[in-house]
C-alpha cells in the first residue's frame, strides 16, 4: 500500500529530477534496492523457528538473548554456542 501511495508521487517528483526518460526506470530501481535491503535484514536479523514450539519461541523473545536454539541462518553455531 505504501509504495501504491508513493509511486505517483515520487514518478512526478523524479521527471523533474532526472527527465521523462528515465523517471521510471530509476524508481523502478529504487523499489528494487528497498526491496532487496528489506529481504537481506529480514535474513539477517529474523531467527529461524523451524522444529521449536511455540513456548520455546515465545521464551525466546521474553528474555531477549540469544540461544543455541534459536539461529539466524547468517551467523553460524560453533559446539552448541552462538558466534555473535
């Protein structure tokens, strides 16, 4: 809904900035590099829950630290410890 809301806007506001020509294609890019900065941090940051209950889950999140259990797919387990 955002980028439905902003896309008349910024269209309009980069045909000033780069010309008719090219105002599509540069917001088409901006989208795009949004898009893969949003698909990156969620892999980075978001843990992977795969085989946990939902009680170990929410144990997870409550006390704010990092477990064993619980990895983000980016940062790699060394004998059952996190490397942060």
């Amino acid at each position: 809904m955002l980028v439905a809301l902003l896309f008349p806007v910024a269209r309009d506001a980069l045909k000033h900035v780069v010309g008719e020509t090219w105002a599509m294609s540069t917001l088409f890019a901006v989208f795009a590099a949004i898009a893969v900065y949003a698909l990156e941090f969620v892999r980075a940051r978001v843990p992977e829950t795969k085989g946990l209950s939902l009680e170990e889950i929410e144990r997870y999140f409550a006390s704010g630290e990092r477990r064993a259990g619980i990895e983000s797919p980016l940062i790699p387990s060394v004998d059952d410890e996190l490397v942060v």
